[in-house]
C-alpha cells in the first residue's frame, strides 16, 4: 500500500500553456502594468483565512490575496477556473513580475485533513522513500501511456526532505522531467503543520533556479506561523480529528486520494506558464479505488480535451 500511496504523486501530464494577456471586467486587455497594478499586493503582515495562519513578510516577498491569485493564475497563466479554487494566496517575489518570463511564485492552500502525528519522521529513510516513489512512477506511467498522456519521471530530490520537530515545519524539494522536455522541473514544498491540519505552500520552477528558490522559501519558514487556537500544540487528543497519514504520508502525498486536489493546478510548471492538467482525473476513479480498498463507488471522469 505504500508504493501505492507514493505513485500517487506522479499522476500528472504537463501540457504547453499559453500566458494569457491580463482583461479588464469588461473583456478588453490591459496593459502589464494595468493588470499588475490590480493585484492588489500586501507587504509587512498579513493574516490568512480569517485568523487561521499569519505570515510576516520579509522584504524579499509580497502577498496576493484569494482574487488576486484567482486572476493571476487564470486571466495571466492560463490555467483553468479550477486552479484557483481554495488558494487562500500567493506569494511573489519583489525583485521581479510574476508576468516575466522567468517569474514564479507559491501558492499557499490549507488542508484541513487533521493532526498528522509527526512520530515517523525520526526514522523515515528517505533514500528507501525515494526508491519506492520512483518505482511507482515507471508503473503508472505505463497507465498513462495507455491513456495518451506523456510520462513524469521523479529524477531524485533536488532538496532531501528535513524536519523541524520544534517548529513542527517540513521542507523538500523534488527533481521531475515531464515528458520529452529538456529542461527539468524543481518542485519545492514546504508544509506546515497545525492542529486541524496543514498549511501547503507549492513551489514550481526550473532546476535552474534552485539557489534561487531555496534561498527565498528559507527565508519564509521563520515567518509563517498557525494562530493561536490552530497551532500544533494546540490539538486536543481525541477531541480533534486526526489524520490518516504522517510525515511521509505528506511527502508522497496522501493527500492526493481527495477529489479536491485534482482540481488544483498549483503544481503548474510556473516558471514556463504550463498547466499540470486536469487531465489526470482520468485516473482518478481508479486511485479512489486503491485508497478505498478496492470500493468502485466513485464515477469515473474524462481527460481534458
């Protein structure tokens, strides 16, 4: 079952995107800096979703709030309505537009999946973890052969998963190679975990900006931080609910089994405006299936064309 969980994370197909220019209400485009402007950036101190996590920026970032990652993810990147369904915001660097070329930025959701207890992260081996996700991805990737899409290879870590116990933070990076592209892609994580569940923020760029990338998210582990009342030492023992999985479980990413997640898009190939498609729904009756122990109550849904 764990090899099964950790091919999950493979279940994506890149597709070229095209930038979308920015629009105005009424449909007419706008300018770069028009639509830039309408962001609505926030520096020094924000709070998300309604006092559930507070972020203190450092001057290297600024916050795009929910509709303003709404229209950056869908009117500038092109990706579909789908995408911006539960971002809570984004983070972009200052020292250049997310409507560059080489722009990217992380986009924060919350999974409100539980506690995860984080007893397995003192013994996870994460060469092993690694083997077994790459494993899993050569095997479903022969499924989505039969199924048209191009294949994704787990090349290794870019960055090897590491803990902070005290702090409750988890940070890793991932090294993928979508199809027959020559560029690889730099997937870089950070999870923060709270007393219902976990705060997710997604980076994706080129492996060429690496430095670049964990030079800037180190930066914003010190500074986002669960509120008060949703902290992780905060969950009260069989009052609040608790996840079904732990560390490597968010790793290999359990949380794909949810509907949800395949309706987000925010492990989108930023930096080159691709889309990870919703394509992969076409999987998604059978990974229900090999989550729910083989119950087939889920219908199946199609590709995007």
């Amino acid at each position: 079952m764990k090899r099964v969980v950790a091919g999950v994370v493979c279940l994506w197909v890149a597709v070229v995107g095209t930038v979308v220019w920015g629009q105005t209400p009424n449909g007419l485009p706008s300018t770069r800096e028009e639509f830039e402007a309408k962001l609505g950036y926030q520096t020094g101190t924000v709070t998300l979703s309604g006092g559930l996590a507070t972020i203190r920026l450092p001057e290297s970032f600024r916050f795009v709030g929910a509709e303003g990652s709404r229209r950056l993810l869908t009117e500038a990147w092109g990706n579909p309505p789908e995408s911006a369904e539960g971002v809570l915001g984004m983070l972009v660097p200052s020292a250049m537009s997310p409507l560059a070329k080489n722009g990217w930025g992380i986009i924060i959701t919350y999974d409100e999946d539980g506690y995860v207890n984080d007893d397995d992260a003192a013994t996870i081996n994460y060469d092993k973890l690694l083997k077994e996700m790459q494993q899993s991805a050569a095997e479903h990737n022969v499924e989505r052969k039969k199924e048209g899409f191009e294949p994704v290879t787990l090349i290794g870590w870019a960055e090897p998963p590491s803990y902070d116990k005290a702090a409750h933070k988890l940070y890793w990076a991932k090294d993928l190679l979508f199809g027959g592209e020559p560029e690889h892609t730099l997937n870089y994580s950070i999870r923060i975990l709270g007393r219902r569940g976990v705060l997710v923020l997604n980076a994706v760029a080129s492996m060429d900006q690496l430095t670049q990338v964990r030079e800037a998210t180190g930066a914003l582990l010190p500074v986002v931080d669960f509120n008060e009342g949703h902290r992780y030492t905060d969950y009260l023992p069989g009052k609040d609910k608790a996840a079904t999985y732990g560390i490597a479980g968010l790793i290999v990413g359990a949380t794909a089994a949810k509907a949800g997640f395949f309706k987000m898009i925010w492990l989108g190939i930023l930096a080159f405006k691709k889309l990870i498609v919703a394509g992969v729904i076409a999987l998604l009756a059978m990974v229900r299936r090999l989550f729910s122990g083989g119950r087939a109550d889920a219908p199946a849904e199609k590709p995007a064309q």
